[in-house]
C-alpha cells in the first residue's frame, strides 16, 4: 500500500470518527448518564472494536478476492455494489432500529458492529482496497493460494482505518463531555448519512472509471 | 426527505428544552359526542402579539365521524437525538391522530401550512386489528425505533390491550410491541425511563367497561384497573407489577421525569372507593424494585344533593376525579387536574415524595360552575382536564373535556367546549389565568375539546437521553 493509500484509509476513518452516530454520542450519553468520564472512555474500545469488526470483513473478503480473481472482476463488482448500496441509502428514509440504552461492553460492541455494517462502512473502503495491488503468488499473477495474502492485506487496511476512527471519536467524545456541551449538536449533527450515501454512489462510479 | 441539520425542535436535554422559543400555536383534539359531524383538530393562535391571540385559526375536518378524537401526538420527537439508534434529520411534522371510539389512526401533515394541517394517510381500524391485534388506541409516544400507541382494547375480543408500534416513516403498523406480557389485561397510557431501558404502562378498562359511561357496579366492585406495569424496554417483556391496591380505581396518567438520570415518576389515580377521594402517587426503584408511594390525597367535596348528577347524589359529594397530571420539563412543577370539583392545582415537587401545593385555579366543577373572568356570566360545565405545559414552564393550557359518555354522566347538562391558559411564576410557583385566552363555545363549532399539542413540542411530548 502506497503512503496516499493510508492516508486515504486514515480519512476515511475519521470522517467515520466524526459521526455521531457511529459511537462517540453513544459514549457521551453513557458517561453523562453515570457522570463518569472513566465511563466514557471505557465505551469507546467496545465500540471501536465493532467498528474494527464491521470494516475488516469486508476489507479482507475484497482483498482477498480480488488477489485471487483475474482482472478487474471485483473492482467492477465492487462498484456496482457501491452504488447500489448508495442510491438505496439515498433513496430510503428508513434509519437504523435499536431499543435499548443500558448495554453491557459486549453488547455494545455488537451494536457498534450492526451501527456500522448498517450505514455499509466498510464498503467505503473499497475504492481504495480495489485500487491497491494486492500480493500475488510466486509463478501467476492470480491465484487461490495468494488469496491469504490479500486477506491480510484487507485487515491491515481495516485497522489503520480504524485507528483513525478511534482516534477522532475519543476526541470528539471527550471534547463534548467536558468543554462544548450537546447543545453543537443542534447546529453541527450534519447529515452525514445523505453525505455519505452520495460519496458511496461517487467512489462506485470512480472505482468502475479507473478500474474498467 | 430528511433535513441537513437535526431538527431545530429536538432537544439532547430537558435543560436545553426548556429555553425553547414559545409555541406561536396549539393543536386541539375536537369531537362531536353525536358522532354527526367529523371531528376535528382545531388549531389555536397562542402568540400574545398576534390579532387573532386566543382564538381558533385553523381546523381541520377528518372524513368520518364517529373516531372521537382523544390523545394525539407527533412522528418524532427529541428521542431521535438518542445515541443507540439517532434519527436527528427527520422532521417533527406529523400529527398522529387515534380515534379513541373507531380505532383509525389519522396521519396529519403540518408543515406546508401549520394552521391547516393536511390529512396525509388514514390507517384503518383493520390494520391495529390484523397486524397488532389491538383496538381502541390511544396514547402516542415518538420512540427511539418506532412510533409507539397504547390501546385499550384486543382486535376483535375485549383485551388484552396493549402497546402497538408504527413504522417511523410509512407509519404501517408493524405489529404488537410486547413479546412477553405476562398476566397484564388492562392498558390506558405509557411512557418510558429510555436511558434505563424501562417502560411504564397504566390500567384502564377494556372498552365494554368504559365505552357506554362509567359503570357503578363494576367502579364499586373495584373491577377497574388498579396496577402499574414496569417492562424490560429493550426486551419488551414485563418485568413487574405493582397493584396500588383495588380501592384505587384508575391510575390513569404516567408522568416520568425528563432528567434521564432520574428514575422516578408520577402517575394520578382518578378515585379511591372507600371515599372517593383522589391521589397521586411516585414510582421510585429501590433495591432493583419498583415501588408505587402515594405523596398527595385530595378529598372529596360534601355537597347537597339536589346540585349533583344522579350518578352522585347516593354519595352525597363531589369526587375530586384527578383525570389527568403533567409534570414540567424541568422536573420542578407538577400539575393536577381535579375534573370532577373543577380545579387545577399545581404542585412543587423538586422533592417528589413530598409535594408542596403552590397554587390552585378554580373553573367549572360538578357543583362550583365556577366562570371564567373574561365571560364573568357564564357558569362553566365541565373542569381543568387535559392538561399541556409549554416547554419553559411558563404557560399551562387546559381543555375540558373527559371522554363523551362520561362527560354525559357528571355534566347531564351538557359539557360545553373551553380551553384556558395559564401563565405561571415559575421562580415561586403560584398561577394566574389569562384573561386574553378563552376560545370556548361556538368558537369549537359545537365540538368538544380533549388533549392539546403544542407547536415544536411540549412538557409531554418528548423524551431525553441526555441530563
């Protein structure tokens, strides 16, 4: 992986940090709910391992197809999907459904898992994982056997994406609890969701244009 | 389509809430007891700079008649801010309006023009029945995953009732909320403890009971609800069941507090049999418990017989009959509604277990009749019922309607229709009506009024997940 495709991994996942809902807000209301910052900071692990979690899979099955396909089969496929995923995401008015407040650290690692897999996180790191050149076996350039080798690529995608969204959801997290307060949510809760479905659309576009 | 930045009426906290800007207009359950013409939801101008202030403005016909229209409430609320399932760029916009009597549910549009709320879907009384197997809903409240209504009735049997949940943007019914409800029968209202993942459910009756007007027998039988019902919210299962003892007949009305850190709430209770006095009681959790404390009695009013209803004249007395309660977002007031004597009484309960009366309004009453300053002449039939408090505290609305046949049974000579306003110290507490606001009688078109909304949200409306 070439340094501008970490730096876009790391983007992405602070864009992903960034959201609300994708678990800073969750740790606020925890802490403020206990009035413990050592309860906010002690949410943010779980969540940041579902969020791992949601992205890696993606990222290692792309990875790993795309070592083990000939051409430019998964980037086109990816594409679509992208896309699709996007235009759905744009077009439906339906928003992610969970009762319940008081969730154990396991459990809130799954709700970060189903929060992210939900709003197709690690779709957005296919642009940039079908772009990468993936290892390949020793003879051909495709192979099943080089498959492993791509899959750990994928993962080492996902984390570094992940280290960035841990890294810019505790800020956010503590920057809230302790100085700005909830009330910048009024004015700063962009609807990254609208946002972010137009980007899916955008880099499935970009990914079939560069790849076909 | 969603908005770009949350809702500007969602609020992350009660704090927050209560420096909202003030309502410029209310929303009005109306209907019509002879079921002749539609009912209605007027809309009342409540901007004390406006011409039309304390008028009706707006009005909505719905096309059948017979729903009697009774509680109401919006699509979304502050709940949407919630951080286990955020939903901040919907708009607070839909009024979702039950008929009480004909199961439909109304789906009323009020953003293109908020005086003239549009009628946008009809769900059929077919639909609660089918999908939910439920009748007779009633309370609305906006939920982190769906739109939540309380019913009192089954589909197609007396009961149980329940809770039935709307989809948040197609509004179908998706089906009874509860997966285990264990020997709960009797529903009347709800409300929830979010960020503890505790809902709240009230008794009562099934509609046979209440439908033709309260029945003595089964009221001194004590075959009315007399329980509160604490559920798992996440798991929707109940959990437990306090009964308030069977000499309290209906315990009506759920008033959590809005600070998420709390884990109290008040619910009234209409009469006690023994003597038919009122009460008002606290839901606290001790231990892992709940436990249901009464912290106010209000006693019942000697009278003569010859001034009381044939219902009445064997008791010799005037039940104060606490209909309905609504606690400030603040937590600090609670207000109660004596139907039957006709007064509202407010209350500082900072420490809920022990209410501090702070003010008191008399208006109508069995036998007080008591008029409104602004039309000193007209003796006044019905009492403070529905009651709404804006989001700062500073205003409080009634309306003074019960529900049809049981309005028929306390006022025999007709209820008439009237909404007051209040304004509130809200540093001291004390009340003082205002006399500029007084859309009563033919302002209705012969309706008669039951629960107010106000525009942007109210002390009822929304719940928090944030201190």
């Amino acid at each position: 992986m070439t340094a501008g495709q970490l730096a876009a991994l790391a983007a992405l996942g602070a864009f992903h940090g960034l959201n609300p809902a994708m678990g800073w807000l969750f740790a606020v209301a925890r802490g403020m709910q206990e009035g413990s910052r050592t309860v906010l900071l002690r949410s943010l692990p779980p969540i940041a391992a579902g969020h791992l979690a949601s992205v890696a899979i993606v990222a290692a099955v792309v990875s790993a197809t795309q070592s083990a396909v000939v051409g430019n089969v998964v980037s086109i496929t990816g594409g679509v999907l992208l896309v699709g995923f996007g235009l759905w995401r744009l077009l439906s008015e339906r928003h992610f459904r969970w009762a319940g407040m008081r969730l154990s650290q396991a459990q809130l690692a799954g709700w970060s898992f189903l929060m992210s897999s939900a709003h197709g996180a690690g779709l957005m790191l296919l642009p940039v994982l079908a772009t990468t050149p993936m290892p390949t076996g020793p003879h051909t350039a495709h192979t099943v056997a080089a498959a492993p080798g791509g899959a750990l690529q994928g993962l080492l995608a996902a984390g570094v994406h992940t280290v960035a969204m841990f890294a810019v959801m505790g800020g956010c997290a503590v920057l809230v609890y302790e100085f700005v307060g909830l009330k910048v949510l009024r004015r700063a809760w962009f609807n990254v969701d609208k946002l972010w479905a137009g980007v899916l659309v955008a880099a499935g576009a970009l990914t079939i244009a560069l790849t076909a | 389509m969603t908005r770009w930045t949350p809702d500007p009426t969602f609020y992350a906290s009660p704090r927050d809430a209560v420096q909202a800007p003030a309502e410029q207009l209310a929303y009005v359950a109306a209907f019509d007891r002879a079921a002749e013409k539609p009912d209605a939801i007027a809309v009342v101008d409540t901007d004390p700079a406006s011409g039309a202030y304390g008028t009706v403005v707006g009005w909505t016909d719905l096309p059948h008649t017979g729903d009697e229209l009774h509680h109401f409430g919006w699509n979304a609320c502050s709940s949407a801010l919630c951080p286990s399932a955020p939903h901040p760029h919907v708009e607070r916009r839909y009024l979702i309006v039950p008929g009480l009597r004909s199961s439909r549910i109304y789906v009323l549009d009020t953003k293109d023009d908020p005086r003239n709320p549009r009628l946008v879907k009809e769900i059929p009384a077919e639909d609660l029945a089918t999908k939910a197997g439920y009748s007779r809903p009633h309370t609305i409240h906006c939920g982190p995953d769906g739109i939540y209504v309380s019913a009192l009735g089954g589909g197609s049997t007396e009961g149980p009732g329940g809770i039935a949940v709307l989809d948040h943007t197609t509004f179908e019914v998706r089906g009874a909320w509860e997966n285990d409800r264990g020997d709960q029968y009797f529903a009347y209202d709800f409300w929830w403890h979010l960020t503890r993942d505790v809902l709240v459910s009230s008794e009562w009756g099934t509609p046979s009971m209440i439908e033709d007007g309260i029945n003595p027998e089964l009221l001194v039988g004590r075959k009315y609800g007399h329980s509160i019902h604490f559920w798992d919210l996440a798991k929707r299962t109940l959990v437990q069941t306090v009964d308030l003892g069977d000499q309290y007949q209906m315990p009506l009305e759920l008033r959590p507090a809005h600070d998420p850190r709390k884990e109290y709430g008040f619910v009234g209770v209409v009469t006690s049999v023994e003597d038919l006095s009122a009460s008002v009681w606290v839901w606290h959790r001790d231990n892992g418990e709940f436990t249901v404390t009464k912290v106010i009695d209000i006693p019942a009013e000697p009278a003569e017989a010859a001034d009381l209803p044939p219902a009445l004249q064997p008791f010799g007395a005037v039940p104060p009959l606490v209909t309905d309660i609504d606690l400030s977002v603040d937590d600090r007031f609670l207000y109660v509604s004596c139907w039957g004597t006709g007064e509202l009484k407010q209350f500082d309960v900072a420490d809920p277990f022990h209410p501090r009366e702070t003010g008191s309004i008399r208006l109508g009453g069995v036998t007080g009749r008591v008029p409104h300053p602004s039309a000193p002449d007209e003796r006044l039939a019905g009492g403070p019922q529905m009651v709404e408090i804006s989001r700062d505290g500073k205003r409080v609305y009634v309306t003074n309607s019960l529900y049809g046949s049981w309005d028929d049974q306390f006022y025999p000579h007709g209820v008439g229709a009237w909404m007051a306003k209040i304004d509130v110290d809200t540093e001291n507490g004390g009340m003082t009506l205002d006399e500029r606001f007084f859309p009563h009688g033919d302002d209705f078109r012969g309706l008669r009024v039951h629960q107010t909304r106000l525009q942007g949200g109210d002390a009822s409306s929304d719940s928090y997940c944030f201190p």
